[in-house]
C-alpha cells in the first residue's frame, strides 16, 4: 500500500508543478518594453554598416549590407510576433510595423539608392535628382518609423502609470 500512496505522491507534485508551470504569469510591463526596444535597437549594427559602405562608396558591401540587414529584419520581425502579447497601447504593433517598414527600406529604397550611386560613381550624373529623392524617401520614412513608435511608447508609458 505504501507504494501506491508514494506513486499517488509523486504524481500529485507533477500534477501541482505542471499548474504552477502552465499558469498565465503576468507579463512586466518594463520588461515588455526593453524587449521590444531592444530589437529595434539592434537594427543600429545594420545601420552603422550601412551608412559606412555608402559613405565609402563601396557599393558591393554596401549590398551585402542590405542583404544581411534584411534577413535581421526578418528574424526580429518573428521574435516580436512570438512575444507574448499584452495591452500595451499600441507598442507592440507599432514596433512590428517599424521593422516592417525597415525592411521596406531595406528591400527596396536602399536597393533603388545603391542601383543609382553605382551609376553615378561609373560616371552618370542623370541620376543625381533620383538620388537626392530616394534620400528623401528614406529619411522621411525614418523619421516617421521613429515618431510612430515614439507616440506609442509614450501611450504605454502613460497607460502604465495609472
């Protein structure tokens, strides 16, 4: 009899673990925050990449750059998918939208500037207003990118405070 009330023991202590174990445990608010933060952050590395090839004129790493950059892109825009998600105000969707639209960038207009900086190092000028447009575009949509995530980081910080 004995053996039966140690099997019974043992598993009702497995029993016990697994509900402790699969409860729905409260997401940190903080802790949600800096995890997204920092995969938006990491694109930085890409970045600073990026603008040295450019500024190097260096047109074949630059696209190596941009490759690399995307694929990133698409490992962060998975790991913020698979995060647990909360009320955050709007955080968690800005920032899948952010790198979405960093990939954009990355896939496309960087893409379009490196195609066009090429031919203006091999000697033609034509492309010069192109340039300065695609550099345009993609300033704009940096600073957009920023100030969305911005106003929605600032919502859940107000909405966390309450």
């Amino acid at each position: 009899m004995k053996k039966v009330n140690s099997i019974l023991a043992l598993f009702g202590a497995a029993l016990i673990s697994m509900n402790v174990v699969s409860c729905d445990t409260a997401v940190d608010p903080v802790e949600h925050n800096n995890k997204l933060m920092t995969v938006m952050n990491e694109n930085e590395k890409d970045m600073n990449a990026m603008n040295g090839a450019m500024s190097s004129q260096d047109y074949a790493k630059a696209e190596t750059v941009r490759k690399s950059w995307s694929e990133h892109l698409d490992k962060s825009i998975e790991t913020v998918g698979k995060m647990k998600s909360i009320d955050d105000a709007g955080l968690k969707d800005a920032v899948t939208q952010g790198l979405k639209d960093y990939k954009k960038l990355a896939d496309e207009d960087y893409k379009t500037l490196i195609d066009l900086r090429t031919k203006e190092k091999g000697g033609d000028l034509t492309v010069q207003p192109q340039i300065q447009s695609t550099l345009d575009k993609i300033n704009h949509s940096f600073e957009s990118i920023g100030n969305k995530i911005n106003q929605a980081s600032d919502a859940f910080e107000k909405k966390v405070r309450k």
